[in-house]
C-alpha cells in the first residue's frame, strides 16, 4: 500500500477571470489554470480521477465564453498515460469528482473502465439548476453531456467514505457542486487528496491569515457552508500539508511529476 503513488494529467490549459477561483475578489484579474487528471499507480486497479475537457470543437461550440488554449497532442489522454506507462484501455476505474464539462470531456478515451460517480451528483447533472445548464451541458438546453455516452458503464456510490480498493478511498467533498467527491490515496508519506474542484488551486487552502481567512472561497459553488467544511475536512486529512492536496485546476502541481 505504501507504494502508492499518482501523476498528474495535463488534458489541456485556459486562461480565465480570478474572482471565479476566490469569491469577490481579484475582480478584473487574470488567472491561468490547467485541465487536471490523476493516474493512480501501484494500486490493485489501474485508476485515473476525472478526464478533462472535451476537443475543441466541441468547447467553441458550447463553451465560447471560456478562454482555452489550443489543445496540443501532448494533452491527450493517451499520451498523458503513457507518462505512467499505461494506456486508455488498461484503465479499469475512473473517478469523476463530479460532473462539469471540464471534468467528463474525456470519458469516451477510456472503452474498458467503469466509471464511479456518487448519485447525488448524478441526480444532479440530469437535471441541474437553471444557472448550471451549461456547466452541465443539460439536455434541458438542447446539449448532450458527455457521461451519457458511458452512462451504462456509470456505478454510483453513496455520498459517504468508501474505498474502491486497498490504500484508496472515496470522500464526500460537497459545496462546489452538491455531489462533489474527492479521492484519498495513502501513501508511505502520508494521505495524499485528490481534490477535484472542491480546491480548484491550492490558494484557496493557504487562505488570508492575516485577515483571519483560513481558507478563500471559491466563485463558483452550490453550498457555502458545504464547501467551507469540505475544506477543513481536506485540510485535517492531510495534517495542514497542502503539499498533499492536488487542487482541480492550479498549474503548480505540475511542478512535480510524481507524487508524493
């Protein structure tokens, strides 16, 4: 089990507006950001934590709002694995956090795995808040999510900790989005977290302190209050060592190319 350990996936990088990432401020502001995947390697199961955005086609289409950069070939899926030595077909679970576009584009890259998902997201995404129809692709506007062409392969899993196999295990990260999950991997240097966007950068953990803000809100959320206990309860896992959170979207946890 101390074996464990994970590499980070670069589907793809954007460009977008800061305030979205820390709530009501930054305001006018720029922030660079990354489409991020997990491979978990060593485990009983070959595993990979969500999938990235789709190709641009189909992000110019839905998404012509979002600042993306081109996708170059070194973001696909299978070259990403191959980073890890594994490719597409040998992936056997993928965990998606939970189920915005950025974070499903990629589902059809993988023929073989079953995909885990909690039902509360699931519910969720069928039929979202008008508000979240496009960040869900909602058929109630005409598009067609990307998980429905897997939506066979979809196991869903209770809001509650579960472990999918030994050393690592689901945890219930709500507050970004209702159904929001987060994957804890033990390691031989301790309990690593897979945050998903309930930490889109690793800002929103070090927090203001000085202003008596443990933690900085991210801009798009479901549950404030979710979203804040989401973070202490990352925060306690990981002893205080954000080092062993890797956030959604934060263009540092490129910096290592194996964790831990």
């Amino acid at each position: 089990m101390n074996d464990l350990f994970m590499i980070p996936l670069e589907y793809g990088g954007f460009v977008t507006e800061r305030s979205l990432n820390y709530l009501r401020r930054f305001a006018g502001q720029k922030e660079s950001g990354k489409d991020i995947g997990v491979y978990i390697g060593s485990a009983k199961k070959r595993i990979v934590v969500d999938t990235g955005s789709p190709d641009m086609e189909r992000i110019i289409k839905y998404h012509p709002y979002s600042e993306r950069e081109p996708i170059q070939p070194y973001h696909g899926v299978d070259t990403q694995l191959s980073l890890a030595g594994v490719r597409p077909e040998e992936i056997e679970i993928v965990v998606l956090t939970h189920l915005h576009w950025d974070h499903v584009g990629g589902v059809t890259q993988f023929p073989n795995a079953e995909f885990i998902v909690s039902q509360k997201e699931l519910g969720f995404a069928l039929d979202p808040l008008p508000c979240l129809h496009v960040a869900y692709e909602a058929l109630q506007i005409g598009m067609q999510p990307e998980f429905l062409k897997v939506i066979k392969r979809i196991k869903t899993v209770n809001m509650e900790e579960k472990e999918i196999t030994r050393g690592v295990r689901l945890i219930p990260l709500p507050g970004h989005t209702p159904g929001s999950m987060g994957v804890v991997v033990e390691t031989g240097k301790g309990p690593f977290v897979i945050a998903g966007d309930a930490v889109p950068m690793y800002m929103n953990l070090k927090g203001i302190p000085e202003e008596g803000l443990p933690y900085l809100m991210s801009g798009v959320y479901t549950d404030m209050v979710a979203m804040w206990k989401s973070f202490e309860k990352i925060d306690e896992i990981v002893c205080h060592d954000i080092s062993r959170v890797i956030p959604g979207h934060d263009p540092l946890v490129f910096q290592k190319r194996r964790y831990p």
